[in-house]
C-alpha cells in the first residue's frame, strides 16, 4: 500500500511536538517549528525509504486529532512502531542545520579512506601460516 504524507499532516505534527518539544531555556525548537512535518520528515522518508511503510502504519493507528496524553498514545503503538515513529521524527529533526548548530554538533563527515587490503591480508597470512604457537609455562614456586 503506498502512502502520502499529506494524508498524515495533522497526525504528524501533534506526534511530533509530542516527541521533541520546545525548550525556551536553551533555545531549541520543538520538532513543529524546526521544519520537521513539512520540510525535513519528507527529506528522512526519502533517505530511510526502506521504513516508510512501518511510519505509516504506525501513524494510521493514533488519532488524527491531539489526544489527552500523547506520548502514552505513541507508546501505546508497541516498541516497534514507537521505534519507527520516533526514529525518523528524530532524524528529520537533526536535519536541520539550526538545530545541529545550536547543539555544537557537526553532523555526519564522510570519511573517503581506501585500506590497503594487500598490507592486511598479508599480515593476516602470515599469523595463519605460522600455526597455533604454545608456550608451555613450567609450575614456579608456590605453584599447587
């Protein structure tokens, strides 16, 4: 079954506030006005497309309007579906360069390192060939 986020607009940003809200002491964003339902959840569904249907069903089980206790709502789903839903609200949110800046960090750097697979397996070979080595320790003073 094929999905369309627009579908779940409503669902998604009480979810989603619910799960990362607003903190006025250090200036973070609730996950509504970091841009997640709109802007950045359809940026982590691209990239994480492999659990968009998981998202989906998951969010087609919560009431579309704000319940009384949300988070008890979310978790009411089951570890697996609080799992899917909490991942990608998470990661959409750490989309944001505003709140990665905020939080000093970075993000993702992409290594480009190439091992020398010859230099390894030639270490390894070696190890093999030699065999298992034992030393026998002889019993010392005091031994039993």
């Amino acid at each position: 079954m094929t999905y369309n986020i627009d579908d779940f607009q409503t669902r998604i940003a009480w979810v989603a506030d619910a799960l990362i809200p607003s903190d006025a002491k250090s200036g973070m964003p609730s996950a509504r006005e970091a841009g997640v339902p709109e802007r950045l959840l359809p940026r982590a569904l691209k990239e994480r497309d492999d659990m968009a249907p998981s998202f989906f069903r998951a969010l087609s089980r919560l009431p579309e309007t704000h319940p009384n206790n949300p988070l008890d709502a979310i978790r009411a789903l089951g570890a697996d579906d609080f799992y899917a839903i909490s991942f990608l609200i998470a990661g959409a949110y750490f989309l944001d360069e505003a709140v990665t800046r905020k939080l000093r960090y970075p993000g993702q750097e992409a290594l480009y390192e190439t091992p020398d697979y010859d230099e390894i397996m030639e270490t390894i070979e070696r190890v093999q060939s030699r065999g298992p080595v034992y030393v026998d320790v002889p019993n010392g003073p005091g031994s039993v």
